[in-house]
C-alpha cells in the first residue's frame, strides 16, 4: 500500500547544474579580465607621441602670451575660471555698445571688444555714468578668487602711431589718459591692485580690448596679449 510520500517524485537536479555551470563561466570571464588588465601596459612613447601632436595642432590658435604650462592644472581650477567666465559673460552680453565677448581658452583666457566712446564720453577721459553698474559686477567678480588662483584684467586701447606705424607717442594722450581713468575707477570701486593692469598698443585707434585670465596665484606677472609692442601702466 502506497503513502503519499512516495507519491512525491525526487527533486530534479538540473537547476542545480545549470547555475554551477553558469556560475562557473562568470568566474572563467572575470579571471580572463583580470588576467589582460594585470598583463596590460601603458605605452609612454605613444602617448607622449600624441600629446605632442596635439599640441602643435593647436598651439597655432593660443596668442603668443598665453602661458601653456598655466593651463596643465587641476580639474577644480578650470572649473572654476569657466564659472568666472560665464559671470563676466553674463554681466557684458546684455550691454549695449559692447562689440564682442569671446572664450580664448575656456577656463582660462577670454577677452572683450569694445570702442572706447562706448565706455568714455566723446573726447573725454570721462567714463559714462551707464557702465558703472557693470564695472561693479566686474570687480565684483574679479575679487571672488578661489583658493590658489586669481583673475586677472587686462585693459588695452589703441593708440595713433607716428608715420613708421611702430613708435607709439610718449607724450599725454587721450587714450593714455582715459587708460589712467579707467585705472583709478576700477581702484576706487575695489579691485584687488594686483588684478589689474592698463596699457596703449599700435593702431586700432578707438579700440577697448579688456583681457580676462584665471591664473595660479603663484604666477604674480601680468602679460599682455599677442606680444605686441605696448606701453604699460600701473
């Protein structure tokens, strides 16, 4: 006479075999990959090779005063002069008499064009009581440095040559003397004095140029743009 126990048939042992195999080709895979990072190695020659490469490629488009070593940096510090970027973007793409706004190299370099009777009265060392509210987000900006960097503004305007088209006048100009205004507005609204440095350049006669950079700290010189001829003030 039969029970109901032996009614019940024995379990199937295929389940068990199929998840040891599988088991056991997952462990197979992970000890391959194991095995070709261990194996693995970095080909230094053939990186350098690439490095360089890119470098000449595009060291053609920096300006010759452009530190390359300056932007061999951390993640952070890049990050943070493409935050001081967007700021100043942001304070100047809405204003009017403003030419052009435009990222160098981002993180790093920008530069702004505008023509000098835009932020000056007319014939005059004066600056129009409309840029003031932008001079002051400048400053604003340029004296929330981070840890370890700096920002930095360069102001450059276009002076009249004498006849060679090279020897720029030594004597008071208008444009040497709305250099020195622009000096002594950015001082008296606080920007830090090592931030900012003014200058003339050859040509371009009626021309602002206002250089941004994100430099380490350590890196206290302040150079101007395209190794032109220049007369610096401070």
């Amino acid at each position: 006479m039969s029970t109901t126990d032996d009614q019940i048939p024995p379990p199937s042992e295929g389940g068990n075999s199929t998840l040891a195999l599988f088991l056991g080709l997952y462990l197979v895979v992970l000890a391959f990959f194991i095995l070709l990072v261990t194996i693995s190695t970095v080909e230094e020659t053939k990186s350098k090779k690439v490095m360089d490469s890119l470098s000449s490629a595009f060291t053609s488009i920096v300006p010759p005063s452009a530190d390359l070593t300056s932007f061999k940096s951390k993640d952070g510090d890049v990050l943070a002069g493409q935050e001081f970027q967007q700021q100043v973007t942001g304070i100047f793409s809405t204003a009017l008499g403003i030419d052009k706004v435009e990222m160098v190299q981002p993180g790093r370099q920008m530069r702004l064009l505008m023509k000098a009777d835009n932020l000056f009265f007319t014939d005059e060392a004066r600056i129009r009581p409309a840029m003031y509210p932008l001079l002051d987000r400048t400053v604003a900006a340029l004296s929330n440095r981070p840890p370890g960097l700096r920002f930095d503004l360069e102001f450059i305007i276009g002076v009249e040559t004498a006849a060679d088209g090279k020897t720029m006048p030594v004597e008071e100009t208008l444009e040497l003397r709305r250099a020195g205004a622009f000096a002594e507005e950015m001082n008296s609204r606080g920007i830090p004095p090592d931030s900012i440095a003014v200058g003339i350049r050859p040509g371009h006669v009626g021309e602002v140029v206002i250089w941004f950079y994100t430099r380490d700290i350590e890196k206290t010189k302040l150079k101007f743009e395209e190794g032109e001829q220049f007369q610096g003030l401070r």
